[in-house]
C-alpha cells in the first residue's frame, strides 16, 4: 500500500501514463463525457467529492502546464476563484468548446460537484 500522496488507482495509472501536452479533464457530475474517453467516477453524493478538492490534489500530484476553463465559469464565482487561486492564469474557451475538446483526454474524473460549469482541462507539462 502506498504511504503518500494519490491513493485511487486509476487515477494513479493515468498520471504516470501522461505525457507533455496530454489532458486529464476534472469535471462536475452533469458534465457528458464521450463514450470512448476512460471516465473515472468518484462521485458520492452531491458535493462528495468537491471539484476543488480533487483539482487540488491533482495540482499536487500533476505537472500542469496550463489550464482551460469555460468562459461560463466566471458565473460560479467560488469555483473561478480556486482555479485562479490554485493556477493564476486560466486560457477560456465556451463551454460548447470545451466539451468538444473532451474527446482528446486521457481520462474524465467526474466529482461530487453539483454547481454550474466546474469543469477543467489539466494540460501535462514537464519536469525539465
């Protein structure tokens, strides 16, 4: 057993597969999600886990080059704050776009969030 850090395997075996320029998209439980696209599901319970909570540790855990956001966001005040808070500089794009982009990612981790457009694209940068 693991002592530290990430303990979900399957997120754990996403992370050490992705490369430079790779996407893991953390998303709210409304989000659709491409059939083709591995979905990793750790909703509980609306609010268990938070969006924040899991895009947090990802940041831990993540080399994150950049991050994209829906436009949209900036109508859920709380959640535009910690993605700001947590990586300053979001790049936006609509939310239709965004959906549109989901097909491209490595993996979907769907939370507990029940709040609108709490969604993200993690792009993978590199250590060196």
């Amino acid at each position: 057993m693991k002592r530290h850090g990430l303990l979900n395997s399957h997120i754990a075996k996403v992370l050490a597969d992705i490369g430079h320029t790779d996407s893991i998209v953390v998303a709210d439980a409304g989000l659709p999600i491409p059939a083709q696209v591995q979905k990793i599901d750790l909703s509980l319970r609306k609010g268990v886990p938070s969006f924040l909570d899991v895009v947090s540790l990802l940041k831990e855990e993540l080399v994150v080059e950049r991050v994209t956001a829906a436009t949209e966001v900036e109508v859920n005040i709380m959640m535009h704050q910690g993605l700001r808070q947590l990586f300053g500089d979001l790049e936006y794009v609509s939310h239709e776009a965004l959906k549109a982009q989901l097909k491209h990612a490595k993996a979907v981790i769907r939370t507990g969030e029940v709040t609108p457009y709490a969604n993200c694209i993690l792009h993978a940068g590199v250590t060196f």
